[in-house]
C-alpha cells in the first residue's frame, strides 16, 4: 500500500507543462493523512513500524504555531506529529516535501501582498545551511533576512 499512497502522492505534485499547479494549490490539495504499516526500512523508518503520512496543510498548520524566535527542525516536527496522530514515526520523505510546499506557498502569497504576518514562517524550519534552503525558488536570501531579525543563529 506504502508505493501506491506515494504514487499518488508523486501524481498530486507532479507537474504537466501545460498545467502548472502554483505552490497555494499545492499546499491545498485535498488530501487525508493517512497511517500505515512500513513495508521495509527505509530512512530510519524500520519495517513494521507505524507511520504517519501528512498533508501538506498539517505540515503547514504546525509550522504556522511556531513562535517567532524559535527554531524547529524536521525531526522535531516528524515526532510531534507521529505523536499527534497516534503514530510511532512520520514520513521524512513527504515532510520534507511539504514544508518545501509550505515555504514556496508561503513566499508566493507574500509577493501577491499578503502582510508577512500572516504567511507561514518557514524561516523558522529552513536554515540556510538545510537542504530545503538550496531548492527554494526564491533563494535564501529573504530566509536569511527573516532568521536574522527574529534572532536565530545560524545553524
């Protein structure tokens, strides 16, 4: 079952080059979480374990109560997820990718003028150092900016 959630997974955010999904509709895919059974190890994931797979939305919503100053990582937020949704582990695969979708959502609803206040922030997740930082399509620049004014340290 695992390969065909991730299927469709992969379906959802694949892009045609005739019909590009901005990163908004991305985030806002009308998707279920789903928890299931892993079939193999796999990224630290040991087969049989029970694994939350997010939504881009839960991603986003968790990164959204962040309070500013404060840094998260992805590891953090994967086990308080899995915690939430009475599983023993989440994903690092898709939650990578959604808060990917939730930064890029979030920096395209800022260049549309939307008060920065009221965008997610991902600054508070990525660091310029993380892997995430060097796929923005922005650039790290704005992330930089935000980190040093909330007062975050560099990684």
């Amino acid at each position: 079952m695992q390969l065909n959630f991730f299927s469709l997974v992969a379906q959802d955010f694949v892009m045609s080059a005739s019909k590009r999904k901005t990163w908004v509709e991305k985030l806002n895919i009308d998707r279920k979480p789903v928890i299931e059974k892993a079939d193999k190890d796999f990224a630290g994931i040991k087969a049989g374990q029970m694994m939350l797979i997010p939504t881009p939305k839960i991603v986003d919503a968790y990164m959204r109560q962040i309070p500013k100053g404060k840094q998260v990582d992805a590891n953090t937020i994967r086990k308080d997820l899995a915690a939430e949704y009475h599983a023993e582990v989440t994903c690092p695969l898709t939650t990578g990718i959604f808060i990917r979708i939730a930064a890029e959502a979030a920096y395209e609803e800022l260049e549309k003028g939307k008060p920065l206040n009221k965008i997610t922030p991902f600054w508070r997740v990525i660091n310029e150092k993380s892997p995430a930082a060097k796929k923005l399509t922005f650039g790290t620049k704005f992330l930089i900016e935000q980190r040093k004014k909330e007062g975050m340290s560099e990684p």
